[in-house]
C-alpha cells in the first residue's frame, strides 16, 4: 500500500504545475528517447528505429534496441542545456554469421524552444511547442569484424512536444546526426527519428524533496 500511495504521488507531483511554465528559467528536464541519436554504419542494423526497438521476426533476423537519457536544466526561459547519453545494441545476420554492433556517447545537449508566435502556427493544438536542438560530444560505433568509427558526434534538428499533462510532454525528433573519428570508417552520417518522453520539474521542489522525501 506504501508503494502505491508513493507513485501516486510522484505522479499528482508531476501534474501539479501551470501550463506554459514548464519551460521556464530554473526548471530540470528529465527523460529519454528511443530511437537512432548517432549515424549508424552503412549496411547495417544499428538504427534503433522509430521506437527504439526491432526484432525480426522472420528465421535469422536480428535485433536492435536504444535508449538516449537526457537531463538538462533551463538557464533562462525556452532555453536549455544539459547532456544526453547515447546507448544501443543491435546483432544482424551477415554472411560471416551474425554481426553485433555497439554503439555509446555522452554529449552535451542544448535546446531553444520557440514562443508561440514564432512558431508559424497558434501553438499546435494549444499544448505544444516546437524546438530545436542541438548535441556534441564523444562517441562511438563498434562493429564485430565489419566498420568501426570512435570520435566526435554531433546532431542537429528540430522537434517537437506535445505536453499531456503542465509537466510531462511526448516528443518527436528529427535531427542530422555526425560521427567522425578513428577506426576503419573515419566520418559517417545519418538522418535519425526518434521519439521520447520528458518530464519538466521546477528545480526548488526537486531539491525540496530530495531534502525531505517525505513531501512524496
């Protein structure tokens, strides 16, 4: 009964909150994303994919799986920045057998998400806004017996959230991403897609319970 009395709380927590003021200046944002954040190597499997995930259903088809955690913290208001790390796994079957390939990073992430006036619409369906973001730091993708690139990562695109609750919103993200670096393939890039979720926090109450979990 305690657990379930203190997840509804973490989730009347995370509703309390006015709408529009999620982006404001001393919020945190914490979340993630599923899906392609890094250029997967030509040929092969690693793109995670619109969610994140895919297992073949067919005799011999493989799997891919990525997660992207994400936290950052507003500076001023629609501004953003913070890291994200970058983890995936994908095993393909190729005419050696099967090739696995890892990919990781760790990046500093920045975001600037446009006012409703300069979104070019009436802030799609009331509870929206447009973003951009922009990402750079070191990463890496491994390949068993095939292409290896270890270096520096960039991306770039614009996305968008669409807040079902003042706090919590679902996001979609196009972004340009780079990857130049040693190994046998020097520079690779690929267009990624991906969705996620994030959940916006006013850093006072972070601290304040965090102080005293007791607030939960």
């Amino acid at each position: 009964m305690k657990k379930i009395l203190c997840l509804l709380g973490v989730a009347a927590f995370v509703t309390i909150g006015v709408a529009n003021a999620q982006i404001e200046k001393g919020n945190l944002m914490v979340g993630s994303d599923l899906g392609s954040s890094l250029a997967s190597p030509s040929g092969s499997a690693t793109n995670s994919g619109l969610f994140g995930m895919n297992f073949g259903l067919n005799k011999g088809d493989g799997f891919n799986i990525g997660i992207n955690p994400k936290i950052g913290y507003f500076v001023k208001d629609n501004v953003m920045i913070g890291g994200v790390v970058n983890l995936g796994f994908s095993k393909a079957p190729n005419y050696n057998g099967a090739a696995k390939t890892t990919s990781y990073g760790i990046q500093a992430l920045g975001r600037y998400y446009l006012n409703p006036g300069e979104q070019g619409v009436n802030n799609l369906l009331k509870h929206g806004r447009f973003f951009g973001e922009v990402n750079a730091g070191f990463a890496g993708f491994n390949t068993t017996g095939g292409n290896t690139t270890n270096g520096f990562a960039f991306g770039f695109g614009p996305g968008y959230s669409y807040f079902i609750t003042p706090n919590v919103a679902l996001e979609g993200l196009l972004k340009y991403n780079g990857l130049v670096g040693g190994g046998n393939t020097t520079y690779r890039h690929a267009i990624g897609l991906s969705l996620g979720i994030q959940v916006f926090l006013p850093s006072a109450k972070v601290k304040s319970i965090v102080n005293d979990p007791s607030q939960l």
